[in-house]
C-alpha cells in the first residue's frame, strides 16, 4: 500500500496537534491537507507550515484514504457520516459523539463500508496505564480523578462528555462485562451542562468504579487508582508517573490473622508496611506521544486490516455510560420537597440571596450585563 492519505477535519486545539504529529512523525502517511471553517485556525495551520488549508472538509474526499475529525463534540457524527459513506477511514476525536444513538448509527455505517475508526480516548495509550495492569492482577475497584480549570473549551457538552468520557472508557475497557448500574450526581456553574461530576458505576463481572470529573476546579488533577486480585496501583497520568504495591501472597491466601498478632509482630509489621510487608515501588515508565502511539495504531490498523485499539463499539459503549450517568444527573432530586429541585445545582429553587454586582463589575471587558439565572 501506497502512503496513506490523511486529512485533518477541525485545527483547534487538537486539530494542531495532530497535523504536527502527521505531517512530522509518520513516514507511512502523507497529509494532504486540513480544514476549517474558521479564518483563524486555518492562519494558525499556515503559520506552522505549508499545508492546503480548505473551510469545507468535504472538498478534500477525493482525495484522501483516511482522516482525523477534530472538531467540536457536536460535529463529530455528521462529519463521521460523510466520510464513512465515502469509505474514508477516521480518528475520531472523544467523545466518539454525544447522544448514543448517533454513535450506534457510526458503527453500523462503519462496518457497512468497511473502515476503520478509532476513537480518540488517548488514556489507552498512556504506557503507565498499561504498566499497572501488569502489576495488579485482575482490576476489582477503580478511583479516578479528573479536574482542570475552567477553560472554555468543549462547553458545547458537560464534563461528563468532556473529560469523565476518558476515564468511562478506561473502566469500560478495565472491567470484563457490561455495566449494570450507575449511580452519578452533578453540578453545574456556568449553566447549560454540568460542570462537575460524580459517578459511581457497577459492571457485571463485579467490578466497581468511582469518577469524578471536575472543569471548574482550583486544583487540577488526573489519577486513578486501581485495586486488583493481585495489588494496588496509583497512577498520575499528566506525568505518567506510577506507585505499586504488591499484596504478599500470605496475607492474599489469610494465612496471616490480625487478630493473633503479637505485639512484636504488631510493631514489625507498623514498621515495615510499606518496605517489607506491602512492598511499594514507584516504577519507572517509558516516556511516549499519546496521541502518536494513538495515530500508529490507527494507521497500522488500516494497513491490515485490523481493528483499532479503540474501536468505535468501544467509543459507542462509552457514549452508552455517559448517557445513563447524565440520566443519573438530571434526574437526580436535591430536595424531598416538590420543588424544582432535580438535575445540576442552578435549578434550585432561588435562595432570595443576590451576589453583590460587584462580581460583574470585576469583569471589565464584559460589554452587558452577565445573564440572570431563570
Ligand atoms: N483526546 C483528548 O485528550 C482531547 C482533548 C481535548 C479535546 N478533545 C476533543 O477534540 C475535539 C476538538 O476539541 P478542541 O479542544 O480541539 O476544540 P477547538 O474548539 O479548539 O477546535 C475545534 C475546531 O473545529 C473547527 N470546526 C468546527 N466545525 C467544523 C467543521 N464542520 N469542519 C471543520 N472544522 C470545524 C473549529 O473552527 C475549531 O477550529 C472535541 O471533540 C474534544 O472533545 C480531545
């Protein structure tokens, strides 16, 4: 096979990402051009090197094998629709869309017309991730922890499709079997979705995670805690940084009671619980590109004929979760009463109590007034 022909649909944030990596890192690919609707994006592209820039992505089908859609959450199935119908092979940026029913119809057209799509959930090829499965045997309960400030970006979803979406995926694929039950609460600050997130998911091999997701946090942060058959892992993904403990297999088999220790025993085993009884290890992990990993998979995928690591059944499932948590959040009642006191925060009923204006003033290039809350 000839160099793939790739383009690149939506050059924001991502979009730049993934033209540097294409047109610099893969030798197997040949980028033929990006597109984007809006002036400044396509400067941007133009400042960075000599790429045909188009504002209809439709314009470059022709011409391309495969393309990466990096475009606002809200596009994503229309987009993926043209291309698939056309045979095109997609990286498709996470949330694979955001209503189930759009992600279903992907798979189905995808299959039909035989391409191949990987969704973007990066976190599969974050090499930490990967080191502490090895180390905890068979994940039993999972904690994770996604926060950031308050960006602007993507606030045509809630953070449930923006950044929970990463972790739903990474449970999703952690887990053997099916979730069947979610439990979730929301809050949301600058209206329209929410903002903030927790969820409690249960999977059918018995497996159980906790998430909390958070856009509008002063301490940001991204972990996740994995509790296996085997051990214990805690993994900070911004750097990819990885703590293990082993669980001796004295204390996995009972043979050790609690209840009979000596006080020597006691003061041993106080002293040396993480040396030599709950032996701890920060582990060393190779230092990758996420997303290059990503574009290697799904590139080799299309050369073979394989499926990629993040299939679109997989993106679908995670639209599946994320769809039942916001269920979950806007139907939750914060109140016994018969107030309107269900889905995130602001749609308590009004205190009577007015913020000083003094925090609209505070924002000096805001031309009106900031909208009150219905
Ligand atoms: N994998 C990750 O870790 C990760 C991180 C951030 C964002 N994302 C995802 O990437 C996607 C893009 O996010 P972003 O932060 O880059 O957004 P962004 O707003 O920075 O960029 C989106 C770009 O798409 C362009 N666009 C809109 N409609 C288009 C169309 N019809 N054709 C071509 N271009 C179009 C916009 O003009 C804009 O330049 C979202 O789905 C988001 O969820 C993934």
């Amino acid at each position: 096979m000839n160099r793939v022909r790739v383009a690149v649909i939506g050059a924001g944030h991502l979009g730049k990402i993934h033209t540097r990596l294409l047109r610099s890192q893969l030798n197997d690919v040949r980028l033929v051009g990006v597109a984007d609707p809006s002036p400044e994006a396509q400067r941007a592209v133009l400042n960075q090197a000599e790429i045909p820039v188009v504002s209809d992505y439709r314009k470059l089908i022709p011409e391309i094998d495969a393309a990466v859609i990096a475009t606002p959450t809200r596009f994503h199935h229309a987009v993926a629709m043209d291309l698939l119908e056309n045979g095109i092979h997609t990286l498709i940026e996470k949330p694979l869309t955001d209503s189930v029913a759009d992600a279903e119809q992907l798979v189905e057209v995808a299959d039909l017309n035989k391409c191949v799509v990987q969704v973007g959930h990066v976190e599969r090829f974050n090499p930490a991730i990967a080191t502490a499965l090895r180390k905890v045997g068979t994940p039993k309960f999972i904690q994770a922890s996604r926060t950031s400030t308050y960006t602007f970006r993507s606030t045509d979803v809630g953070v449930v499709h923006d950044l929970m979406i990463h972790d739903i995926d990474l449970v999703n694929s952690m887990f053997a079997g099916i979730m069947t039950e979610s439990r979730a609460v929301g809050i949301s600050v600058f209206g329209h979705h929410e903002d903030t997130a927790q969820a409690r998911l249960e999977f059918s091999c018995g497996g159980v995670a906790n998430i909390t997701a958070s856009r509008c946090s002063f301490s940001p942060e991204r972990t996740i805690q994995i509790f296996g058959t085997d051990g214990f892992a805690s993994v900070n993904l911004a750097d990819s940084t990885l703590t293990a403990i082993q669980i001796p297999s004295w204390l996995r088999q009972r043979e050790f009671d609690v209840l009979k220790a000596t006080p020597e025993q006691q003061a041993w085993i106080r002293e040396q619980l993480f040396d030599a009884v709950l032996k701890k290890k920060q582990i060393a992990v190779p230092t990758t590109n996420a997303i290059l990993s990503e574009q290697q998979d799904w590139i080799e995928a299309i050369r073979n004929g394989s499926t990629p690591k993040v299939s679109a059944q997989q993106g679908a499932e995670a639209v599946a979760i994320a769809e039942s948590v916001l269920d979950q959040i806007n139907t939750h009642r914060w109140s016994d009463t018969e107030l309107r006191m269900t889905g995130p925060l602001p749609t308590l009923e009004p205190t009577g109590v007015v913020d000083e204006p003094l925090f609209v003033d505070e924002l000096p290039t805001i031309s009106a007034p900031l909208p009150k809350a219905a």
